[in-house]
C-alpha cells in the first residue's frame, strides 16, 4: 500500500493515477493507442494486468478502471470488449466508458445496454461490488426513482461497505442538485457517520458534502453567498474537519487509492474556513499532486493549487515537502 515520504521539488501537477505509478505507465500506454484509434494486444494485456492485480482492493480497482476510462476514450473499450468478451474488467471498462460519454450532451449511450453489461459484469465476479456502483452511477444520470435505488445500495453494501465510488454516486443521488434534497444528504451522512471507520475509503464523504454544500451558496448568491462561510463554522462541519486535520496527513493513516484526492479535498475545505496553517500542512502531505476537482470550482485548478500552495505549504520547518508514493 502506499506510504508516506519526504520529497523535495514537488512541483503541482495533475496526475490522473495519483501516486499510483504502475497505473500511470498503463494509461500513458493507453493514451497513445487512442491518438492512434487502435488497440494491440500488448496494451490489452497491460490493461488486464493492471486491473486484475487490484485483487479484491475495490477501490483500487475502481480508480484504476476510472482512470482507464478517462483515457481510452469512447471506441478503445468497445474494442478490448469485442476481443474479450467474456473478460469481467473488460466489460467493466466499457461500462465505464459509456458512463462518462452519456453525460456528454447527444452522446448517444443507451444505458439500459450499460446496465445489462453491469449485469453481465456482477455474475461474471459476485464479489465485486463494481458492476453495482456502475448500475448505481447509470440511475442517477436517468433520476430513476429512489426505489430502484434502494435495491442497487443494498447490494453495494452487502459486498463492499465503505466503498468509495458507491458512497459519492449515492451523495450526488441525494444532492439537492440532482433527485434529492438537503435532508437526504444529512439523512445519508448521519447513518453513515457513526458506524463507517475513521480511515475507510469513503471517509471525504461528509467533506465532499460540506464542499458542494458551500459552492451551491456561492452560485446561489446573494445573502446565501455572503453566509457561504458560516457552513465551516457549524459544530459538525468544524469537528468534521478537526478531525480530518488532526489525522489525514499523518503517514499512513488513509491508505486507500484516492488518499491524494481526498487530502486535495481537505486542503480546499481547511482554506475556505479559514485554516491555513493546517491547510499548509495537508497541501504538503499531497506531494504535489492536484486533483481537478474541488479547486477548478474557483478557476484553473492546476492554478489555484499552485496559488495556495506556494502561500501557505513551503514554509516546511524540515526543509522539502511531504507526499506519497507506490
């Protein structure tokens, strides 16, 4: 698992894999077959690889498999599904492809296809809470009925508790931006809050809440805008990020594959409340590393991280800076 260490001349960067480097060679493998518009065995091969050596981490494997998708684009995964029709992570990859392609405008994705091949997917590995949180992801794009929902969470659960991914697509569900409302969210937070570990991988969601919470009063503005601060201020949003700071960036304690993203996601809180000495101290534990979102919600992210960064992380009483590395 990844380990915190010292690095110096860790310059911002976005780095779609995060620390995790045997990732990275594969998507850059990727990347050049898709500006090629073809796809060789070898690369197959390495794609299979990478995914099949997350074994039952499922988080590992749904970031690596995120990743993937983002860069293989829309016809590569249609193409590895068509040689390996019987492979699992191929027709998880395709899944995921069309995902991110349905939310484009006129794309076309029939996503009843993509929850038969989520179906498909689930008997191939009924341990994998994968094909799940994919069926989970097409429903909230159609706002199906809570209902159909339930069912789909009740089966992510069974497998998989703290899953990352599941736990985000079910925050987006219940967003008062999307099929739900305000107190759907607080419903979702509060049965997880007490039960779910303090290191597990959906550990950001309470984070992730308070930051869309704050951006939806900023876009509202007016009086809500000027109020968008006092969010920080409340009793569970000010324990919430107590706590995160107190223990994220020690060394080892998230452990999970987006551990990056998630510190990404308090360094951006702890600068909104107002905290940057420990917002500082978060930035450096990054390494560097920046993820598009929350900071492309105040501009170019690359840019604002650098901003905060160069401000409040390079004051380092060590000398270097902190971040992690596979």
């Amino acid at each position: 698992m990844p380990v915190f260490r010292r690095r110096k001349g860790s310059l911002p960067r976005l780095v779609p894999e995060l620390d995790d480097r045997t990732l990275g060679q594969v998507r850059r493998r990727v990347e050049t077959c898709w500006s090629r518009g073809s796809l060789d065995t070898a690369v197959m091969a390495s794609m299979a690889d990478v995914i099949n050596e997350a074994g039952q981490d499922w988080d590992r494997k749904a970031h690596r498999l995120a990743v993937l998708a983002r860069a293989a684009g829309r016809s590569l995964p249609g193409i590895w599904r068509q040689h390996n029709p019987q492979d699992q992570n191929a027709l998880l990859l395709h899944a995921w492809s069309d995902l991110m392609q349905a939310r484009q405008e006129g794309s076309g994705v029939d996503l009843y296809e993509t929850r038969e091949t989520c179906r498909l997917a689930a008997e191939m590995l009924p341990a994998d809470p994968t094909p799940w949180t994919l069926c989970l992801a097409t429903l909230r794009l159609e706002q199906r009925p809570s209902t159909e929902l339930s069912a789909i969470w009740r089966e992510i659960k069974a497998r998989d508790p703290w899953n990352r991914e599941a736990h985000l697509q079910a925050l987006g569900y219940l967003s008062p931006d999307e099929c739900g409302s305000s107190a759907l969210v607080l419903d979702l937070l509060d049965g997880v809050r007490a039960a779910m570990p303090p290191d597990a991988p959906a550990a950001g969601l309470e984070l992730t809440a308070l930051i869309s919470s704050h951006q939806r009063a900023v876009v509202g503005g007016g009086l809500m805008a000027v109020g968008a601060g006092e969010i920080w201020r409340r009793p569970e949003a000010a324990k919430a990020l107590d706590h995160a700071a107190h223990y994220w960036p020690g060394p080892g304690f998230l452990t999970h594959a987006a551990t990056l993203a998630d510190l990404n996601l308090l360094a951006y809180a702890l600068i909104k409340a107002g905290r940057t000495t420990e917002a500082g101290t978060v930035l450096r534990a990054t390494g560097g590393v920046v993820t598009p979102w929350p900071w492309s919600m105040d501009g170019d992210a690359l840019e604002r991280f650098s901003h905060y960064h160069g401000r409040y992380a390079t004051s380092d009483p060590d000398g270097g800076s902190t971040g992690r590395r596979r």
